[in-house]
C-alpha cells in the first residue's frame, strides 16, 4: 500500500458550503459541507478519480508541491493535504515484477532441481509422501509445548485436546491431504489443486493462530517439531503439484 498526499484548493461559497478543486486533477471538484468533512469528501473524489484513470490505463499524476500550487490561489482560497492510500488489486500484484521474477524463480528451482531427484514417472509420488507425512503429524506431535518459547518437549496439547477450533484445523488437514494423496495417485490436477491449496491455506491460518497465541501465553510455546514437519511437508506437496502440473501442460 502507497500512501500520497494530494492537494485540495478549497473556498466558502456564498451558502457557507466549502467548493474543493484539485490542482492535481483538472475538471475535478467536489463540496463540503464543514472543514471537517473536506478529508473524507475529498479523499472519496481522489480515490474515484485515480479508479477512472486505472480503468483507463492512464497513469495517475504525482502529488504537485504545495509552494507551486500556493504561487496560484486566488482571494479567498486556501489549501489542505489529502491523504489518499492505494491497496493494490490482484491484478496490480499478479503483474508486479518483482512477484513475477520471485514466483519464476521458485518455480525453475521445483521444475528442474527438485524433478531432477525424482525418477521420472514417479513425480506423483512427491504428493503422497508429503500427505502422509502431514498426516503422521497432525496425529503425532503436539501444537504446543510447555518447554518455553518454540520448546521441542515432546508432551503438550495436540488438535483433538483442545477447543473445535483447533480440532477444525486437525480435521482440515487429514480431510485435505487425504484428497491430495487421492489426487496424486489418480493423477486428477483439479482436485490436486484444490487440495493443495487447502493445505497450504490450513497451514497459514492454523500457525497465525498458534504463533500469535504462543507468543501471548506464558505457559505455552509451539511445538517446534510439529512445525518443522508441517512445513516440509506443505514443501513436498507443493512441488508435486507444480510438477504433476507442468507435465500435465507439456502433453496438452
């Protein structure tokens, strides 16, 4: 998110409501009816304005300075900052190259480094291996422990001891890697993807959770080992989709 602090002109009209232009913009105005409304009615007009310019494909204006704008104010006039924050789309994010550069890269580093340790035939298996691996896990090794801040003890609170919510994870995550292992073996990419994706969601979300309740609990930490493991295994998932998935698309 980028934040830029535009410049509205504002002026009082004869029936006291405030007229605001922005030399940013030409042609643009809008009212206000009190100066503690012209922030919010002009930063609505700004953020409709730079939305009609994106869907124009016309590149937004950087902010003018307010010595060249104050050089121009007429009898009356004054002026404000407008602080307009821009939270780029999905789109905005997919094109970013910096993304893109990342992305390719993690994706030649499964498709050539990690394929070339893998018999060829066999790439399915990579999806098994870390879907049983994600199982033994989640049935195995506590979420936490009580052996301080990331203590590797191995006694503690596991998903089926604790609240639904915790259970809810632990049943997500054997639902979805027992689809995976499914998917791999029948070699269905739609249902592989789906699997995949909900593993890796799962993992995210269970371990905001368990970091953010961890790190506020004095009597609990994460179980280190669990994390480890769920963390190699969402890895080996992920990289046999991506190969299954390159595959699938060279012999289309």
């Amino acid at each position: 998110m980028t934040t830029k602090n535009y410049i509205a002109v504002a002026k009082y009209l004869e029936d006291n409501t405030i007229l605001l232009s922005f030399p940013d913009f030409e042609g643009l105005t809008t009212t206000a009816d009190s100066e503690e409304n012209i922030q919010n009615n002009a930063a609505k007009a700004i953020k409709s304005k730079l939305a009609e310019l994106k869907n124009s494909n016309i590149e937004a204006p950087e902010p003018k300075k307010i010595t060249e704008v104050s050089k121009n104010l007429q009898a009356g006039e004054f002026t404000t900052y407008i602080p307009v924050t821009e939270t780029p789309s999905f789109s905005t994010l997919k094109d970013n190259e910096t993304l893109k550069d990342v992305t390719n890269k993690v994706d030649n580093f499964i498709n050539k480094d990690i394929k070339k340790s893998v018999p060829e035939g066999k790439e399915h298996f990579l999806g098994i291996v870390g879907a049983i691996l994600a199982i033994l896990n989640t049935l195995l090794f506590p979420v936490y422990t009580f052996d301080g801040f990331l203590g590797f003890a191995g006694g503690g609170a596991n998903f089926f001891n604790m609240n639904a919510l915790y259970m809810l994870f632990g049943l997500a995550f054997l639902a979805f890697s027992g689809a995976n292992i499914y998917a791999s073996l029948n070699r269905d990419m739609k249902i592989l993807q789906i699997s995949t994706l909900g593993i890796l969601g799962t993992f995210v979300l269970c371990y905001l959770l368990v970091f953010i309740t961890a790190v506020t609990n004095d009597y609990l930490s994460v179980g280190i080992i669990k994390f480890i493991i769920y963390l190699i295994s969402v890895i080996v998932i992920y990289s046999g989709y991506r190969i299954l998935n390159s595959l699938n698309d060279s012999n289309n």
